[in-house]
C-alpha cells in the first residue's frame, strides 16, 4: 500500500497530469500544424494555378496581338510596296518614253547622215533620197 501510496501521491500526480497535458498538447499541435500545413498547400496551390491562368491568359493576349500587329505591318508593306511599284512604273514609262524618242531621233539623224553621204558619193540616186526621205517623214 505504501507502494500505491508513494505513486499516488499528489506530487506524483500532478506530474503526471503534467506530463499527460504535454503529451497531448504537443500531439494536438502537431495535428494543427498538419492541418494548417494543409491549408496552407491548398491556397499555395490555389494561388499557383490563378498565376498559371493569368499567364495563360496574358500570353494568349500577346499572341493575338502579335497576329494583329503583323497582319496591320503586312498591309502596311502591302501598300508601301503598291505604292513603290506605281511610282517606278510611271518613272520607267517616262524613261522607255525618252529613250524611244532619244533613239529614234539619233536613228533619223544617223539615216539622213548616211543618205547624205550616200548622194554625195554617188552611191544613192536623188530618187532613192526621196524615197528614204519620205520614210523617215512617216
């Protein structure tokens, strides 16, 4: 009896309520940190995934506006190229326009130089002059 009396005594007692008190409250916060462990996850998982979405979103954003700017500069080299190609057309139609003239005059110039010289070296008669002369006149 002095056995269970010395175990049991108050001292003894509140030692081991003390310790039983511990034990569970070490083990109830390990369980409150599991749970807000749990928690914290979740809303860190929560949180990645709305990050996840706005970058999705965002990059879908400057897809479409890369689509959108390219297309706008492909109209716009479109038209700076119509615009080029309009602008070398009529510079090249006046171009071919002198030259032909240019040519032509040098031709008609060389022709009446060659008859001249043609008649004076008795080669041409004033028949076959008149002829030449008549074509170039056309």
């Amino acid at each position: 009896m002095e056995i269970l009396n010395l175990i049991f005594n108050a001292n003894n007692a509140q030692t081991l309520i003390l310790l039983v008190a511990i034990i569970g409250g070490v083990a109830w916060l390990k369980a409150d940190i599991k749970f807000l462990r749990y928690d914290l996850e979740k809303e860190m998982s929560d949180f990645k995934n709305e990050i996840k979405n706005e970058i999705s979103g965002i990059k879908e954003e400057m897809y479409s506006f890369k689509n959108e700017m390219y297309n706008r500069m492909s109209d716009f080299e479109n038209k700076i190229i119509a615009l080029i190609d309009e602008k070398l057309d009529k510079r090249f139609s006046e171009f071919h326009r002198q030259l032909k003239e240019n040519d032509f005059a040098h031709l008609e110039k060389t022709i009446k130089a060659l008859t001249f010289m043609l008649e004076k070296n008795k080669f041409l008669t004033v028949e076959d002059k008149g002829f030449i002369d008549s074509q170039l006149e056309n």
